[in-house]
C-alpha cells in the first residue's frame, strides 16, 4: 500500500460508529459514507450527522471512482421516505443531504422517490433544510421538475471531474449534460440553491479545473466543492497526484475570485462534507 | 479488568489494515477518547481512539505490520 501524505488523517470513534450504524441498520436505510467508504465517516457519525442514500445501495451505472456497487437493482422500498423521516428525527438533523445510487432502469430515474423522500422529511422534521444530490436524471427536464416541485433547499448535482477525463472516469455520463442540469434548475427555480463538485487528482490540469468553474458559473451553480479522489481499491482508477492543501487553498481563493457565493476546498471535502455550513456560506 | 483491543474494521471491505503507528507504548495511562493507534487503509490514515480508561498492558504488533480485522493487538488494564 503506497504511504499516504500525512494530510490525510482522520479520526476513527468506534462507539460513535456504531451508533449510527446501529439506527441506519434498523431502518433499513443505507448512506454514502459506509457504501463510498468516505474518509469522514468517523467524524460525520462522531457528530450524529450522515448523509442518506436512497434507491437501494446498486447502482445502474459503472463510474470508475466509485466504490458503490453494480449489478442487479432491488425494487424501491417505499417506505423508505418515510424511515428517512425518521432518522433525520432521531439524529435531530438541521441539515440533511439525501443522495442516491443512479437509477436508469426507473421510469422516472428515482425523481418520484426523492420528491416523496422530501416531502416526508418536511411533514416530520419542520425547519429542516433539505440539500439532494441527485443524479442527471438523463437530463430530461420532466424528472427534474419533479424534483424541483418538492422545494429542497439545495439542488446537488456533481460534475466529478474536468471534461477531458469523463471517457476515463464517468464512461456513461456527458460534462454537458452535468452542466445543463444545474443550468436547468438554476433557470427553473432561482432560489433553490445550486451546487457541485470536482475530485482533483485524477490527472487534470488547473487550467481544466478553472474551466469548470467558469462552465459552473455559467450554468448558475452557487456552491463549489473541490476534494482529493482517494482509490477506494485497487480495482478503481488510480490516484495519480496528491494535492497539497496549499493548492487546495490556491482553488479556494480562485474560485471565490470568480464569483461563487461558498466554496469548500481541502483534500477531505467531499460534496456533503459541512453541507450546513455551505449552504449558510451560499446564502449571501 | 483486562479487555482486548481489536483491529477495528473501518470499512464495508476491509479486510486488514496496515499499523502505522502506536501513539501509546506499553505501560503508559490511557485516557478514554484518546489516540491509540493509526491504520492505515486504501483511502486514509485512520487515528483510533481508546474506547476505555486505564493502563496499555501489552501489544502484540509493530507499526508496519499487517494486521487482520478482529485480531487483538493490544490489551488495556481498565479503571
């Protein structure tokens, strides 16, 4: 195993863990952090906080960073909106993030299940901000309506990387595609907050990484988020730099220059990584 | 009481994670919370907290060593 750079520490609490795990376990309920095995799972459970992953834990899609699995999809659960509801309760969450796995074999790609997953955290949890991440959906502006019609707070969709790498990195999906969903939403319902995020390490340039950006910016994205792709096994792509958090900070400063109202920049940040404090930080 | 320390598994997959370091040597107070141990997986370092008050009685492994998931690497004399 090639020796990490010490930047990447984190710290692991078993109890915490388990905690968390414990009360997704009995709702039936899966997150990104145990299925992407993310580094901040210690600290986010540590907190109470998780991000939810809704649509079973299969994905239809094959990306080549990414640890969630492929294969057979299950059916839908639905009652799944209503567990979340419940867990976002339990954890007494101010903020939640929903995710999902891409669902290209739903007639409406999971939009109805996100939007009644909204809804039921609403009913539930008065007050809550509610950000999705969603996938694209294939871009058909139909699905995306439905989820719009639901009123989160914030609108996640990420691009992952710079254009020149989605034939090796993201083989089934299109940058431009990516870039008119943010447009969309942005156009479609102004004051839902919009947001997305790159992995740096991949092999990209920074003039490629200030494209994105710029296409960003253009599209209408708020909030920007910017981490280090980690290799989750040896049967993914591989890590092909570690950027230092001084470059990470050099994004940062980039970024803002250019007009987002938040940006999250550091080898740990992940799309959902602090959402609450960049959801405040977009509000400006 | 004695209790053993585990090699804790910090992932849906893991299997064995390398020790990369002992942040407590054998015979030295350990307060609940505190960093034991670092592991290190395919993504990160992790630091490992003590889950228990008392004295670090023995450890059975070296940093660097590979260890299995489950296997005992330490035993804590508890308060």
């Amino acid at each position: 195993m090639e020796k990490k750079p010490e930047w990447l520490k984190v710290s692991y609490n078993k109890e915490a863990v388990e905690e968390v795990s414990g009360l997704m376990a009995k709702l039936k309920l899966n997150t990104v952090c145990k299925e992407a095995n993310c580094p901040n799972l210690g600290e986010c459970y540590k907190k109470r906080t998780a991000t939810f992953m809704i649509l079973g834990n299969i994905c239809t899609r094959h990306c080549r960073f990414c640890n969630v699995g492929s294969g057979v999809v299950e059916a839908v659960d639905p009652k799944e909106p209503q567990h979340l509801a419940e867990a976002v309760k339990e954890l007494d969450l101010k903020h939640v993030v929903i995710t999902s796995v891409t669902r290209d074999d739903l007639a409406d790609g999971g939009a109805g299940h996100f939007a009644d997953t909204i809804k039921a955290v609403r009913k539930l949890n008065p007050g809550v901000t509610i950000e999705v991440l969603i996938p694209d959906l294939q871009g058909v502006e139909k699905h995306l309506d439905i989820v719009i019609a639901a009123k989160p707070d914030v609108i996640n969709h990420n691009v992952e990387t710079v254009r020149e790498l989605y034939p090796e990195v993201r083989p089934e999906a299109d940058y431009d595609r990516s870039m008119q969903v943010i447009q969309y939403v942005k156009t479609k319902a102004p004051q839902i907050k919009t947001k997305t995020g790159i992995m740096v390490g991949l092999g990209e340039t920074e003039e490629q990484i200030y494209q994105v950006m710029d296409d960003s910016l253009k599209a209408g994205c708020d909030i920007f988020t910017i981490g280090q792709y980690l290799q989750p096994s040896s049967k993914h792509i591989a890590v092909k730099a570690y950027v230092t958090p001084e470059k990470f900070e050099k994004y940062k400063t980039i970024g803002e220059a250019k007009g987002f109202h938040y940006i999250a920049s550091s080898p740990l940040v992940r799309s959902s990584y602090r959402a609450e404090e960049a959801l405040e930080g977009g509000k400006s | 009481m004695k209790k053993n320390i585990q090699m804790p598994k910090l992932s849906e997959q893991m299997e064995t994670g390398v020790l990369a370091a002992w942040n407590k040597e054998a015979g030295d107070v350990v307060k609940k919370g505190e960093v034991l141990f670092e592991i290190e997986t395919e993504k990160v370092v992790s630091e490992v907290e003590s889950m228990e008050s008392g004295v670090l009685k023995e450890v059975f492994f070296e940093a660097g060593d590979e260890i299995k998931v489950d296997d005992i690497i330490a035993v804590i004399d508890c308060d």
